[in-house]
C-alpha cells in the first residue's frame, strides 16, 4: 500500500474518522520531524474545533525520545485528548519519563498504551501510579496490560531485579486496592522471591499471587511456605513448578496445613516426579477443605479421575510400606471408593495380605494387581479376603496372559466349585512366573484347598510343576476330582521321579477327570490308566499318543470322556481299539491327519461313541455320508470339505442336536432338499455353519422357520442384508452373526424383526459389521437379551452409553468401535461384566472374552450365563 506519507508535506485530513473525533496515523511512517511539524501544530489548531479531537493513535511509527518529549509537552496543557496509541514507537525511558512528568498535570487523558517500547521498571511503576492521581484509569506498559484495572496489578516478561521488587513493594504499599498481583515471567530469583515473600507475610491486601514462569526451585519454595503460615489474605497462589522438587512440595503442604485461607493452587509447568507420599500429601490438602482447587499436572489428574476411583498404576513404584502407610488410610477414610488400580507396581505379599485384611471394610468392586510380585500367598490372601466378603469385591487379572494359559485371570475360574491359576509375576526373574514350587504346593494352594472343600477342580495350566509338589498335592486331603495341567508335565531329569510322580497321582481315585494336553509324558500315561480304575474324562491333545496307550484307553473299563486330537501320529488302525472301547461316549479326534474311508467311519458309527469330532481330517469318496448310520448326537466335521449330500445324509437319519459345519462351502452347492430339511428338523439345537460362503436368502428363510434351533452361529458367511430373514426366528436362544458386512440399517431391521419374533433371544453376536447408533437404540428393544458383542463396529459414544443403561444386559463388550471410547476397558467394568469365555469352551459355545479385564459378578459369584440360560443349554 502506498503510504499516504508525502515527505515534507502531509495530508492530515486524510487521517481523521468521519465524525473527526479520531486521528488515526498508525503504521504511516511518521518520525519525530512530522510529529512536529505538521501533527502537533494541527492538534494545537483543533483545540477549539468542534467536535475536537479525542483519540490520538500514532502505534506502529518511528516517534523516539525526542518526539515523546515534544508530544508530552503537548499534552501538559491539553483538554480535549482522552486517549492516546503509542504502541511500538521506540520510545526509550527517558521519552516516558518525560510523559510521565507531563501527565501529572493532565486533567482530561484516561487512556495511554506505551507497551512495545523500552521503559525501566521504576518508570512503568510511575506510570500506573498515574491512574491514582489523576483522571487516567486505563494504562498499557510494556508487553502486558498493567495497571488496567483499580483492583489489578501485572508486570510479565520484564526480568525484574532486587531493586525493580523494592520498588514494586513501595508501589504497593501506597495502593491497597489492588488484590490480584501477576509476575509471571519475570525471571525473579532468590533474592526477588525473599522481598516479596516478606512483604506478603504482613500484607492484608493481596488475595491472588501469580509467579509462573519464574525461578521457583525448593529454597525459594521454602520462603513461600513461610509467607503461607503468617499470610491470612491470600486465597489464589499459581506457581511455576519446574525447577520444584518432592522436598519443594512437601514443604509447601506442610506449611498449607495451618492456612485455612488458600483455597486455590497451581503448580503449573509442573514436572514433579510424582512420588506416592507427594501424592497423598497433595490429595490431602483436598481433604480437609472438599473445595480446594488444586491443579498440578495430567499424572496427578488421572490419579484421582473420579470421585470413586484411584489409578496408581505403573508411574509411582509403590511398595508394601505404601500401600500400608498411604493407600489404607486412605480408603479407610474413603469408604465410597469403588475401584482401585495399583499394577504395574513394587508390590510384594505383604501388601496385599494388608489390602486383603481392609476388604471387609471397604465397598471396591475393582482392585487390580496385575505385574506386581504379590506371590502366591498374596493371591490366596486376598482371594480368601473376597470369597468371606460374599464376592462383594471383585480381584481381576493378578495373572499374567499367555498363549500356554486359555484364561486371562489368576482367579478368573474361582467359582462354588473351581480354582484356575495363571502363571503370576511372583520375582524379578522374568521366568520364575512359570514355576510353581513344592513350597507354594505345600504351603499355600493345599492348605487353600482344605478351607474351601466346595473346590472340586484345579487348573494348574502353564506352570512349571515340582514332581514333589504334585506328589504332595496327590497324597494331601481335598476333594479335588477334576486336575488339569495342559503344558506342564516337562521331562523331568529323572524319569523315574517323574513315574513316581504319575504314580501318585493315579492312586488318587477320586481324581476322575485329567487334562494332560500339551505334554510329552505319553510314556507314563501307561501309569495312570493302568492304576486308576475311576478314570471317566482324559484329555491328551498334542502329546504325542502312540498306539500302546490307545490300546490300553480302549480296555479302561470307565473311560468316558477322551480328546486325543492334535495327535498326527495316530494310524488308521488306532481307531479299531477306539471303537472297542464298552465305555467311550465323547471322542475328540480333531486334527489327527486321518484319511478316513468308508470302513473307518462304519467302525466309529456302530461304536458307543455319541459326541465325535473330525474335524480337520479328510473324508475319502465321500465317506462322511456313512456318519449318517451313527447314532451321533453331536458331531463336528469343521474343514472337512463335505458336500451337500453328506450333510443332507446327516440330517435325515441322524438324532443330531449338535452339529458343526464351519468352512466346508456348503453354501456353494445348496439345493431345495437341502434347505427343506433344515427347516423341518426337529431334534438339530446346535448349529454352526461359519465361514461358508454363498449361504443366501433361501438358506436364511429355511433357518427362520426351524422353530426347534436354540443356537445358531453363522459368523463370516458374507450374509449383508440377508440377517433381515433370521429375524423371523421364534426360537434362538443365542445367535452370532459376526464379520458379514451387514449395515446399521440392515442389522436395526434384523433386531426389530427379533424383537416382535423372538424376543425371548438372550445372547448376541455382532462384531466386525458395519452397525451404529441406530441398532444400538434398537438392541434395548430386546427385553431379555443378557449377553451381546458389538465389537469393532462404527457405533459412536452416544451408542455405547445407551447399551451401558441398559439394565438387562450383563455381559457387553463395546471393544473397537468409532470412537475408540476413553478408557474403554474401565468404563466396561464400572458398568457390565464382561463374557468369559474359557470357563465354558468346552461344554457351551465360545461368545466372546474381554482383552483387558475378566471379572466376577457382583450379584453372580459364578462367571458365565446366565442360570436360566445355562439350564437351557443343559436340556439340549
């Protein structure tokens, strides 16, 4: 723009408002010369204009000192001039001075910014003693507004020294109508601090105090703390905490506990390493005043979150002297306290033997311990703790999660009848979680299992085991009848121990049931079966069975229940033993690389065996069809590639009720008969047809009408909108629709079809689709719907909270959906219980299980489905 600046002549008109009350010249270029020659001279002619001119905006020129002066000797005399813009015009101190003295003998000014330019302290404190003795009440210094209000004092970014504070207290002392002082960024040190912490013991005036952004370190921290027990007016004090350390903190606390008049603290730029006694010394202070407003930074914060909540998890280190001396205390004070979370921490079993004593006496839902070194004694303490407090508290997720264990929960099977350990953090050695001692056998899980005869299984997976442990556990007085230990029967450095070992535990008869899978001990299988007559359940997946033992299983004479799957170097011969047995009723043969022929399958079809699994083997010219002879109630022939006529063979001669299909591309081949008899059977309760493609709306009409299916699984079978059609089913208990692309608006249709057709449906499946708010208002349609998965899907946070109101769902998992939903797992456990699935994976569908937390029920000590449910499964 080209400046309207004509050196040696100058258009003032052109710089006057329409009403010619205002002289804008800002950013014009004007110097000192200007200012003199044709500025003041037209200000000076004005005077008896009317209307005269009020505002004077010269920001953003090149006046200096010499122009500040003539300009101050202008305004000396003037009467008509109200306010005046001197932002940015380079104007040192003593040009200030000069308008300084001038205004002390103005009458009519009530304005002035002069910020931008380059006053010393004692000149911008002249300045605003301005606005006391004469008309000017509004004054702008420096970088900041100062002076801008009778009650308000600020001086930022101007590196004051001792001298610039001894002056500022004189400045002060004569305006006891200010109350609010800001310094902040003033680089005040030691000696600053001192002089204002001593003025402000006696001061009665002052009722906010801003230092951030200065050198606050503990010295200067402790002067402040002395300031606080003799200062009785100040009510806001905001420090900059950066160079403040746990010494800084504590003294500011201790001092603060005989203050009743602070009720407002800052710590701002705080980079405190919070420690656990920083932490409740803080959180004390809150105490005792309840509106005590305290803001230190996001660590803090998150401690205390929620009023019924304390997170001291991973940053603090806590210790069984903290948890004692803190963290009891506390919650005794605070019996509202519903969740506390101390994992990640230094917590041995003397912390949480204390913490188990304080159970019966607190209202926690919620009290995690995970990757602590509680111990095994710990854990027993405070399960023990929970089952005498009838299961009000609820100890998730002690444990440590891996592939070797099928639960994510230390105590997550503790029911009227189980007990399932996990592999604990119980050292600092990174292995030494695995190992489950003699000592810990002798000492603390039998003495556990002698106070609590109702536990009839143990679930000892994953661990590495002590043969003296296991003799010992063998010979001790429980009523233990279920023992399992998938993955733990290592070779031991001597077989003979570990014979002896086997040999112990087979003269246990009243243990009848063993789950040995994932062992290589098939040696001394031999032992057990030999020895224990009472054997009714034996499960061997991956251990390498050979056709000696299948020969003695055979000959077992009560040998029930036996899973041999995941076994490849079973021989087709093996299954002429097999089906020898009197006794045999379930087999599980899943995944044990047989090419059965149709003289194979004759043999297992004319055996006692009623529930078969083959899945993942191969089926020789259509062989599978021959099943259809058996008297099977339950069969499982998943990637099996069987044909639709195998499957029309089954339904019709077959008293099925249980019936998996997954992965066999039925749906590329279906026909009318086919879904003729799926619609009319009437003995089918269980089916699952999973990842079969091509299973169109035919298909989906013909489940609809069976009005005998109580559970149907139909999970990656790309249905989209053909879910409509299941919706007019009148008699699933429990339906999974997962990953089939289907749309809100497509599965809102489905679940109001469901509501008016079966709206006795109580667990569903809706993971992996594309459903949002609207089927999620929907869902609430369903009145007696207990157990739903809407994971990974695109519902919104108003969504979620709608399912979380709902009263009649108990088991939810929200996990993945748009919103990534804040501390997810945190707000599930305050609300729902969710699904666990491994205490039912081999007895009732697999629904769905929680990455982050598995917890016990409030009002149901046993994890699971519902009892009405479960009793309805148990018909089937």
């Amino acid at each position: 723009m080209k400046s309207r600046i004509i050196r040696d002549r100058l258009d003032i008109n052109a710089f006057l408002s329409a009403d010619k009350t205002t002289l804008n010249a800002s950013s014009q270029q004007i110097t000192c010369k200007e200012l003199r020659d044709v500025i003041i001279p037209f200000l000076q002619e004005n005077l008896n204009a009317s209307p005269s001119i009020k505002i004077l905006n010269l920001s953003d020129n090149s006046i200096d000192a010499e122009g500040a002066i003539l300009l101050a000797n202008f305004l000396k005399t003037n009467t008509t001039i109200t306010e005046v813009n001197l932002r940015s015009t380079h104007i040192d101190d003593s040009g200030l001075v000069a308008i300084v003295n001038a205004l002390r003998h103005n009458a009519t000014l009530e304005s002035l910014d002069v910020s931008y330019n380059s006053p010393k302290f004692d000149t911008a404190l002249a300045l605003m003693a301005l606005s006391r003795n004469t008309q000017l009440k509004k004054v702008c210094i420096h970088y900041t507004l100062a002076g801008c209000s009778h009650d308000t004092f600020s001086c930022q970014n101007a590196i004051l020294s001792d001298n610039d504070v001894a002056n500022l207290i004189t400045f002060l002392q004569q305006r006891p109508e200010i109350k609010t002082l800001i310094l902040s960024n003033n680089r005040l040190g030691y000696k600053e601090v001192k002089l204002l912490a001593e003025f402000m013991q006696s001061n009665s005036n002052i009722t906010s105090l801003n230092l951030t952004d200065n050198n606050i370190d503990d010295d200067t921290t402790i002067m402040l703390a002395n300031m606080l027990k003799q200062n009785k007016t100040l009510v806001s004090l905001t420090l900059d905490a950066y160079r403040m350390t746990k010494k800084g903190v504590l003294v500011l606390t201790s001092a603060l506990e005989s203050n009743d008049t602070l009720t407002n603290l800052k710590l701002e730029n705080s980079r405190i390493r919070l420690t656990i006694d920083v932490v409740f010394a803080l959180r004390l202070l809150q105490e005792r005043n309840p509106s005590f407003s305290l803001i230190v930074n996001k660590s803090y914060e998150r401690i205390w979150e929620t009023q019924e909540a304390i997170d001291l998890s991973s940053f603090l280190q806590v210790t069984d002297n903290d948890v004692i001396a803190y963290i009891i205390p506390y919650l005794t004070r605070h019996p509202e306290i519903k969740t506390v979370d101390l994992s990640f921490n230094q917590i041995t079993a003397k912390g949480a033997m204390a913490l188990a004593e304080q159970l019966s006496k607190t209202q926690l839902t919620l009290l995690n311990l995970e990757r602590n070194s509680i111990g095994y004694q710990g854990v027993f303490a405070l399960n023990s703790a929970n089952k005498n407090n009838n299961y009000k508290t609820v100890i998730p997720y002690n444990g440590y999660h891996d592939d070797l264990c099928s639960s994510i929960d230390f105590f997550q099977c503790v029911s009227n009848n189980t007990l399932c350990l996990n592999p604990i953090y119980n050292s600092e050695h990174p292995y030494d979680q695995y190992i489950l001692s003699s000592a810990d056998i002798k000492d603390i899980i039998i003495p556990y299992l002698k106070k609590h005869p109702e536990i009839t299984s143990l679930n000892l997976n994953g661990f590495i085991l002590d043969d003296d442990g296991l003799i010992a556990l063998a010979e001790s007085e429980n009523n233990i009848t279920h023992l399992s230990l998938i993955s733990c029967l290592l070779p031991s450095d001597s077989s003979s121990v570990r014979k002896q070992a086997m040999l112990a535990l087979s003269k246990n008869t009243q243990l009848t049931s063993f789950d040995l899978s994932n062992n290589f001990v098939s040696d001394h299988i031999s032992i057990l079966v030999n020895t224990n007559k009472n054997l009714k359940t034996l499960k061997l997946a991956r251990s390498l069975c050979n056709n000696h033992i299948i020969e003695q299983l055979t000959n077992h004479p009560t040998l029930e229940i036996l899973d041999l799957s995941c076994n490849p170097i079973l021989q087709n011969t093996d299954l002429a033993h097999l089906v020898n047995s009197k006794t045999l009723t379930t087999v599980n043969l899943k995944q044990c690389m047989f090419a059965l022929s149709a003289k194979d399958i004759d043999r297992l079809s004319a055996s006692t065996i009623i529930h078969l699994d083959l899945s993942a083997n191969t089926f020789l010219d259509g062989s599978a069809e021959r099943l259809a002879n058996g008297k099977f109630e339950t069969l499982s022939l998943d990637y099996c590639f069987i044909t639709t006529t195998e499957v029309k063979a089954l339904l019709k001669n077959n008293p099925l009720k249980t019936l998996s299909l997954r992965n066999n591309k039925i749906g590329d081949n279906i026909d009318d008969e086919l879904l003729q008899l799926i619609s009319t059977n009437e003995t089918l309760l269980d089916l699952d047809l999973s990842v079969n493609n091509n299973l169109n709306s035919h298909c989906c009409t013909a489940l609809s009408v069976n009005n005998t299916l109580k559970r149907l699984v139909m999970s990656d079978c790309d249905l989209r909108n053909h879910v409509i059609l299941l919706g007019k089913n009148t008699s699933l208990i429990y339906l999974d629709i997962s990953n089939n692309f289907v749309s809100d608006a497509d599965a809102c249709a489905f679940i109001l079809a469901l509501a008016e057709n079966n709206p006795m449906i109580q667990g569903l499946n809706l993971s992996g689709n594309e459903i949002g708010d609207q089927t999620a208002n929907a869902l609430l349609k369903l009145p007696n719907l207990t157990v739903l998965d809407v994971s990974n899907n695109k519902i919104t946070d108003a969504g979620i909270e709608l399912l979380l109101g709902s009263t009649n769902i108990k088991e939810l998992n929200i996990q993945g959906n748009l919103d990534g939903h804040r501390d997810e797992h945190k707000q599930v456990v305050k609300a729902k219980k969710p699904y666990n699935r491994s205490q039912y994976s081999n007895t009732v569908p697999t629904l769905f299980c929680m990455a982050a937390y598995t917890v016990l029920s409030t009002d149901q000590p046993q994890a699971g489905l519902p009892n009405d449910v479960k009793d309805k499964l148990a018909k089937m």
